[in-house]
C-alpha cells in the first residue's frame, strides 16, 4: 500500500511535466511560433501581426500589417505561404548550421525573413519573423511639401524638383495614403500610392494622384507679335510662352487667373485677362486670350512706314560709315572715322582700338531689314559680313542727337 503512493506521485509528476511540455511545444516550438504569424495572417489580425513582426529597429503599424496581410494573400495566396513557411521552418530545424531562412515571392524578391536566435525552455529553437523594407521614393515635377499618414503618425517631407526623395521605409505591400502637396502654384489634395509587386531591387515607386489642373494658352490678334517675346502670366507668376505647353499643375479647387504680353516693333501690348472658375477647370483646360489686333497693325503700319522713311537715312549712313573705316584701317588714322561714333561710348573705344592695333578687317556695308525707332534712338537689324567672315544677322544701335556733322552716330554693334 506505502509502495503504491510514491509511485502514484511518481507517475503525476511525470504526466505533468508530460503535458507542460505538450503545451510548451504547441506554443513555443518552431511550428507553434509559426502558427503564431500564420493564423494572425489568416484570420487578418492586424495586432498580432504587429507584435510578431516588430523589431527594436522596425516597428510595424496596424496599417502595414493589413497592407502586408492583403499583399501576401493576392500576390502568393495563404495556402502558397503557409506552406512555404512550414517547409524553411523544417529546414531551418534539419540544419543546425542554418540561421537564416527566406520566404520569397514571385518575382524573387523576399517577403518573409525568418532567423534562428537561440532556444525557448533549453528545448526548442527560438524563431524570429521579420519582413523586409523598402524605400518609397517620389520624384516630383516641381518643389513640394508632401504631408501624409502612416500608421497613425503624420509626416512631411519636402522633396525638390526632379530630385528622388525617400517618404519612409515600409514592409511589403499596396499602399494608398491620403496626402495633401504643398507648391508655389497651392495646395494640393488626394492621395500616394506605390506597390511593391511593381518595385524595384531596393526601392518601390510612388505615384501621385491629387486634383491637378493644366493650362494651355491659345493667342489671336497675335499676327505682327514677336513669339519669342511673349510671356504668359498665371496667377501672377510669369513664364516664357510656347505654343502647346500645359503650364501647370494648379488646384482644381482654386480660380486661375491667365493673362499675356508681347512685342510688336519693340512695343509690348497686353492681351486681356481671362479667370478659369472651378466649375470650368478640368485636367486639360484651355485659356483663350486676345491681343488688340487693330491696335497692334495700326502701330505696325505706322513703325513701318517710318522705317520706310528712316531706310535711305540709314543705309546712307552705313555707306559713309564703312567707307571711312577702312580709309581709317588703311591709313592708321582713327579721326577719319570718329565723327561716325558716339565719343566715349563702347564702340567708339573699340574702334580706336582695334584702328590703332590694326586689328580691324575690311568692311562692307551691311543690308538693312529692320528699324525701331524710340524718340533719339535707332535700334538697326541688318545681314552681312562678321568679323570671321560669316554672312548672318548683326544689330547695330544708333543715335540722333543732333550734334554731330553726319547727324547719326553709331553707338553699339552686336554679332549674333
């Protein structure tokens, strides 16, 4: 009867620790820890999947879990990872010289690291369960402020012009996050998006979608205008035009107020201002803006006749001009030329100059195509002969100051 007790408690003891160890080994062993990742996978967890995956350096949200649980049921399929953790869990145990253990998607990359880190209860191997990260990199068009959420924790990033920047690190995913862009042209709302399933090696994209609105600005009445000269104003921020561009992006939600400028024989004339209202503005939005042509070809038509008038006078000048500068080159004489240059001007030092260093080369008279005339001075496009012996366009500037014996003087002249 004595005999029967010890052994009794002999036997408890050891159906206790028996089933202590059962317990122990349902949570604890290998499989049981990656049942852990799996069923908070399966059964969308979010809060589970946090704890498992968090590291001292990497904690992840709630978010990223739930972007991490959709991306590995759409791109791998749960029964697909579930078996495949399973099987790098067994080869990690059949292996003692294995630590580390990769669980990778379809296109190679991985999804899942796990690592060998010591033992639970002296009996079982401990498991980590880490997923990788990548950077999410933006490249905007223009300088912008991007403030957004993750997890919870608002963020802002500034990023510059065609430069990448990163907006954080995230685990494997599709993300979509409310944002606002911040811009010298406003304010911008909506959202960022990127996928890792359409990553790169060490980054992922990110791609923007807010309410953006473009601009293209469509002249008439623009006929005698210069195009090189005409500048478009928008929202009072002025750029050089060019047919067919989309200026922009602007906020949908804002008025956009269009204007532009331009030359007509060195004069600049307005066009009228025109407001593109929100409840006009679309993605692609057109702004139609009017010269006063009749204004325009009335100040043509008078700017040319008084070239017409001027031409003798100049190209008179010009023939004078040459003439005694090369009777100057060939006698070494600069005053046979000087009463043709205003006194003390650039071109009159240069001149004297290039006469006393006989530097300067035989000259023709150029062709004059173009006169402006503003109160005392000429403005002169002409074609000839440059100095290395090219025939192009030259500009030449004049006066009339009436103190002179040839009436004009030359003041600059300019090779283009």
């Amino acid at each position: 009867m004595y005999r029967i007790i010890p052994i009794g408690i002999a036997l408890f003891i050891i159906i206790l620790l028996l089933l202590i160890f059962f317990l122990l080994r349902n949570f604890n062993s290998p499989e049981g820890q990656s049942k852990l990742l799996i069923n908070a996978i399966d059964n969308n967890d979010t809060q589970k999947l946090s704890s498992v995956l968090s590291t001292k350096n990497n904690t992840v949200g709630k978010d990223e879990a739930a972007a991490y649980i959709n991306y590995i049921k759409k791109e791998i399929g749960m029964k697909s990872f579930q078996q495949d953790v399973y099987d790098e869990i067994e080869q990690l145990n059949n292996h003692s010289s294995s630590v580390n253990g990769y669980i990778k998607e379809k296109n190679g990359d991985n999804i899942l690291k796990i690592i060998k880190n010591g033992t639970r209860y002296l009996f079982f191997d401990n498991m980590n369960f880490t997923a990788p990260t990548k950077e999410a990199i933006i490249k905007p068009g223009m300088t912008a402020t991007y403030e957004y959420k993750a997890d919870d924790q608002k963020k802002q990033v500034k990023a510059e012009k065609n430069h990448t920047t990163s907006l954080g690190r995230f685990i494997p995913g599709n993300y979509e996050l409310n944002a606002t862009k911040e811009t010298a042209n406003g304010t911008f709302t909506g959202h960022i998006n990127f996928d890792f399933a359409e990553s790169n090696k060490e980054t992922v994209d990110v791609k923007e979608h807010f309410n953006e609105a473009y601009v293209t600005v469509k002249l008439e009445g623009d006929r005698h205008v210069d195009r090189d000269s005409v500048k478009v104003k928008i929202n009072g921020k002025t750029y050089d035009y060019q047919k067919g561009k989309a200026y922009g992006p602007y906020p949908d939600t804002q008025n956009i107020n269009v204007s532009a400028t331009g030359q007509a024989k060195k004069k600049t004339f307005d066009t009228n201002e025109t407001t593109l209202k929100t409840d006009n503005i679309k993605e692609d939005t057109e702004a139609m803006l009017h010269f006063d042509d009749k204004e325009i070809d009335d100040y043509v038509a008078k700017k040319e006749k008084e070239e017409n008038s001027l031409k003798n006078k100049v190209t008179q000048f010009f023939s004078k001009y040459t003439s005694a500068i090369n009777l100057a080159q060939s006698n070494d004489d600069f005053n046979l030329v000087a009463d043709f240059l205003k006194e003390d001007s650039s071109q009159y030092k240069d001149v004297k100059q290039d006469i006393e260093q006989d530097g300067f080369t035989w000259m023709q008279p150029p062709v004059v195509t173009e006169i402006i005339r503003q109160g005392h001075r000429y403005d002169i496009t002409a074609e000839g002969f440059k100095a290395n012996g090219e025939y192009g366009e030259l500009n030449y500037q004049l006066e009339d100051d009436g103190t002179s014996a040839n009436d004009l003087v030359l003041v600059h002249a300019e090779e283009q």
